[in-house]
C-alpha cells in the first residue's frame, strides 16, 4: 500500500482515480497492518509513512480534487 501511495504521489493529477481509496487509508482507524495480536515499533513506523505517502498523493492531486 505504501508503493501505491508513494506511486500516486508521483503521478500527480493523473492518480485521481486513486483520491478515494487514498481518504480512505487515511480515514481508517485500522488499516492493512493492524493484528489483534499486537504490533511492533516497525508496524508504527510503516504505518506513518503510509499516511505521509496518502497526504501527500491527495495534495498532488490539485485545488478540489484530494479533498
């Protein structure tokens, strides 16, 4: 998930298709790594680059499209 954000943010206003899924990821109290048996500091630190990699995909997107 995190290449896929990463490959939006590069794409730009051509991953617009992309803007749902990428509020979605950053709406979801618990996403792909989530494990009921528990997380590590690494699960933390992947899970923000998720997040950084989604807002930034959404801000690439232009004025009215990542919103």
């Amino acid at each position: 998930r995190t290449s896929v954000a990463r490959c939006a943010a590069e794409m730009g206003p051509a991953a617009a298709g992309l803007a749902p899924l990428l509020r979605g990821e950053l709406a979801a109290v618990r996403r792909h790594n989530y494990s009921e048996s528990g997380y590590g500091s690494h699960d933390v630190s992947a899970d923000l680059k998720l997040l950084e990699w989604c807002r930034r995909a959404l801000s690439e997107l232009g004025p009215g499209q990542g919103e």
